[in-house]
C-alpha cells in the first residue's frame, strides 16, 4: 500500500499552486512535509484525498496513485477513497453530537456493522487506541463539544480510525494543542505506524525531528528535496534546503 505522485500539477484560477511534484511516500511510516507558509503543503494533502475539489476554479494534471489506481483520473468513489485516506485537520472540528456519535459516525454512514454490539466495540477499540477511553468511558453520551481541545483532537483522530483507512493525513495536527497535548498526539502517530501510512504536514521542524522516517521539502510550490529524515535534516543536498534548516527564511 503505497501513494505515488506523479507530474502533479494544480491551478487555481490561474496560480499555478502545485509544480510537476513527485514523490513516493513509503508505506508504514511517518513522512513530514515541511516548508515555508504558502509553498503547497495542504494543497498537497488535499489533493491526495481530493478535498481539493471543493475549491472553486481548480485544475489538476498528473497522476495520484493509491495503491496503483489514478485518484485523479477515473479512480474510486470519493466516498471510498476518504475511507481508505482519513484525515486529521489543523483544528479539531468534532460533530455536534456525542462523543460516541462521533466516532460511530463513519461506521453508519458506510453501514459498516450490522449489529449495534459490533458498533459499540469499534467505539470503544478506537477510543482505546488514541488513548481517550479512560478519560470518558463514564461520559461517551454526552457532547464531544465538552472535551478539551487536545481531547477533541484524539477524538477527531478516532472518528478517522474507527472506519479502517490505509492512510492517515495530518495537516498541522498539533499547531492548535498546548505542548502535553501535542506530545500526545506525536506518540499516537509514531504508535500507529505500524499499522497505517502516515503523511504530516508540519510548521515545526523540531517535530519533523522527532518522529519523522522521511521528509518532504517544498519551496514555491515544489519538491525540492525528499528522503529519509536522517539524510534529508543531517546531509542536505540542495542549497535551498540548507538554509531552511538554517533558520534563514521560515
């Protein structure tokens, strides 16, 4: 289970936002995209889901390719891709329902279980597995809208999880969360490797240290550097990326 990008171009209007961009992003591992505000880290993770196509006036050329099949091109339905690619947003944006709603939400509308017992479980694994059950289990009735910040985050994580993507999209995850919580989360995603691809886009290089495999570079709109992070943070082979790392230009 792999996503390629291939000759990826997107316009909007007539800014030209993504530039011939290709990258492979390893299966099972955490790839950070860093870069400068503005140079196309979230149209990036957008396109790969194709929340891009919410976008007034956009035009895309090139190939996404999940697990093989062009997204891009006449692939799956949007409704299955963003099943199998689940994303986590900036904000935390909980439903405004039940925390047990909320994580039960996906397995309805995709009528993943026939039985509510079946349901019941899934909540619970999903909620165990971000590490909140403890935290709520006496509470899972009442409105999600209740939970702290951090907490409404690993909920959002957990609705993402409960209806079993491939992948896991992250666009500055941890950007809203005071550093406990954002430590959290960074455990949670390093944990969930093992079983999901993972694709970060990060403001914090500090945090691309910690927990990336590999690393995205991207200045204006292109890839200027990618690699495994040790080669990418110790041994940068473009100008460019050198002095990012520098702390020339942010």
């Amino acid at each position: 289970m792999a996503i390629e990008v291939k000759n990826l171009n997107v316009y909007i209007k007539e800014n030209h936002i993504l530039k011939d961009v290709n990258i492979l992003f390893p299966e099972k591992q955490i790839t950070c995209i860093i870069g400068p505000s503005g140079c196309g880290k979230s149209t990036l993770l957008r396109t790969l889901n194709r929340l891009i196509d919410s976008t007034e006036h956009v035009r895309l050329e090139g190939q996404v390719l999940v697990d093989g099949v062009d997204v891009i091109g006449s692939g799956p339905e949007i409704t299955e891709l963003r099943r199998k690619i689940g994303l986590v947003s900036q904000r935390p944006c909980p439903l405004p329902m039940s925390i047990f709603d909320n994580v039960a939400y996906g397995c309805r509308i995709n009528r993943m279980y026939r039985k509510h017992r079946q349901l019941i479980w899934n909540v619970q694994k999903q909620l165990q597995a971000v590490g909140l059950w403890e935290e709520v289990r006496g509470r899972v009735r009442t409105p999600a809208s209740r939970l702290s910040i951090g907490q409404q985050q690993r909920l959002c994580l957990a609705r993402s999880l409960a209806v079993e993507p491939e992948y896991i999209l992250a666009d500055e995850a941890t950007s809203a969360l005071d550093p406990i919580s954002s430590k959290t989360v960074e455990d949670l995603f390093v944990s969930l490797k093992n079983d999901y691809t993972i694709l970060m886009v990060t403001h914090t290089l500090r945090q691309a240290l910690r927990i990336a495999d590999n690393v995205v570079f991207m200045y204006m709109g292109e890839v200027v550097e990618s690699g495994p992070a040790d080669s990418v943070f110790h041994h940068p082979q473009a100008e460019l990326t050198q002095k990012y790392l520098s702390g020339a230009f942010s």
